[in-house]
C-alpha cells in the first residue's frame, strides 16, 4: 500500500518534532541532574540514585541515538538518491521524519532535504515555508552548513511564486552569509533575476564586464540566461550597443528554443542545486 506523502510537511507538525526531540534531550540532561543531586543530598535513596535513574537515562540515550544513526545513514548520499530516484527519496524522507526522539541536527537536515526535494518538484511554495521553519530554528552543529543553501532556495523559491518581498529580504541575508564560488554564482544569477524583474536596470548594469566574466563559470544555460538579463536591462537603459553585444553572446551559448524564452523574458532556470552538507554528528545540538 503506498505511503501518504501528502503531510511531511506542516509548520505545526515541524514544531511538535522540535519541541518533541527537545524534550527528550532535556530529560536526559535532567536525568543526570537529578541522579547527581540524588546521591549528594540523600544518601538513603542510593538505590534509586546509583541503579533506577541511570537506567532511566541510558535507556533514553539509547532510544535517541539508535533514532538518530538510522536518520544519518539515510541522510548520507540523498542527493542522488533524490536525483535518480525521486520516488525513493520521498518514502525515505517519510521515514525519516518519522523516526523519534532524534538529536536536533538530524531533524533539521532531515527537513533541509524536505525543502531541496520540494524545489526539485517545483513546489516552490512549501519549499520557501519549510526554509523559512528551518531559518528560524538555531543551525549549529552538523545543521550549519546547511544556512548558504537554505538562503539560496528560499531567494529563489520566492522569485517563483511571485514574493518580491520574501526574496529580497533572503538575498539580503545571504549578502550577509559566507559563501563558496558555486553559491556566490548563484547568489548573482537570483540576484539578477530579481533586479530585472523589479526593473532596477542600472543595478543589473553595475560592473556588467565582471558580471559577463563571472557568468562564464556558469553551466552553459545559467550563463546564456546571465547574459540574457544583462542585454534586457542594457537595452531598457538605452545601451544599445551593450544590448546589442550579449544578445550576440547569447545566441552563441544557447540553442534556438532558449533564446526564444530568453528573448521573452523568461530567465528562470533553476539555479540553485540540491546539494547536502555531510552529516557529521561531533557534539549533540
């Protein structure tokens, strides 16, 4: 019987998970404590102290990392099991964020994975409110790396749905936001986009030749859609000769069917990719 997909993601049931796992976590800790505080200030309870309470706590311990090796196993190489086997990913996503108590990283990469499968499906609107969720929560440990690629998706997930706001509020933070050469480009061709979609043509022209040069480390249609927004605000601005030269770049880049698109001002692509940092579990988080 298949499994129902249709749920894996709801603000409320996100926030259950958190306050689910974080609870469990807390009474480890709290379990610990109270052993500890057994043992100092009654000494006839060392029964209970010294056997019950580190039962209690071992038994959890166990129960969340077992919980938790499971996650991160799965985690491990999802990106190209979402690649190559989009149906796989999804009941193995379900799985995952089945699976309880678990470390809070594990819960948050599992949903990093949530958000980049929806932006694959092109189901931008729940993409931008599970990274919206997930950006809210504190991403430390293994769930850091996550941030960049986060930022990316909802920039551009917003772009989709037509949330001028919501994008540019994420390309502001992302401006903030370390990032390597490939989400740099990235974080260009989005920002770009959005520039040429609210008309800011002298943004877009801005040290156009570094904007063409960079461009040329783009995937070949990412780089002909670059080129192609730099010609459409050159020429609103008037620079017909600049206009004139990218769309001849342009047309070297693509094929006759993109440049009709391009030509029409459709420039999105999907460039972000659906990338994943490597669990690496270190310290609880």
């Amino acid at each position: 019987m298949p499994k129902d997909m249709t749920n894996l993601f709801t603000p409320d049931r996100f926030a259950r998970q958190i306050a689910f796992d974080d609870t469990m976590r807390g009474l480890l800790i709290g379990g610990v404590v109270l052993a500890i505080l057994l043992t100092l200030l009654l000494p006839g309870m060392e029964v209970i102290s010294g056997l019950l309470a580190p039962a209690v706590v071992l038994g959890l311990w166990l129960w969340m990392s077992v919980s938790t090796a499971r996650v991160a196993r799965s985690l491990a190489g999802f990106s190209e099991l979402m690649a190559n086997q989009p149906k796989q990913a999804e009941d193995a996503l379900g799985d995952m964020l089945k699976a309880k108590p678990v470390m809070r990283w594990a819960r948050l990469l599992s949903y990093h994975r949530l958000a980049g499968l929806r932006h694959l499906q092109r189901r931008f609107a729940e993409t931008s409110a599970i990274c919206l969720c997930l950006l809210s929560q504190p991403l430390k440990g293994p769930a850091a790396a996550t941030r960049p690629h986060l930022l990316l998706m909802l920039a551009e997930a917003q772009l989709e749905v037509g949330n001028l706001a919501g994008a540019y509020h994420a390309l502001a933070h992302l401006q903030q936001t370390k990032l390597g050469l490939t989400q740099s480009l990235q974080r260009l061709a989005i920002q770009t986009r959005y520039e040429v979609t609210i008309g800011a043509n002298d943004a877009v022209m801005h040290r156009a030749r570094a904007k063409v040069e960079l461009a040329e480390l783009m995937p070949a249609k990412h780089c002909a859609a670059m080129h192609a927004m730099l010609a459409t605000a050159a020429e609103r601005a008037g620079q017909t000769r600049q206009s004139d030269w990218l769309w001849e770049r342009t047309r070297l880049l693509a094929e006759p069917e993109l440049i009709e698109q391009l030509q029409k001002g459709r420039f999105a692509f999907g460039v972000v990719e659906h990338n994943e940092p490597t669990p690496n579990p270190g310290p609880a988080s």
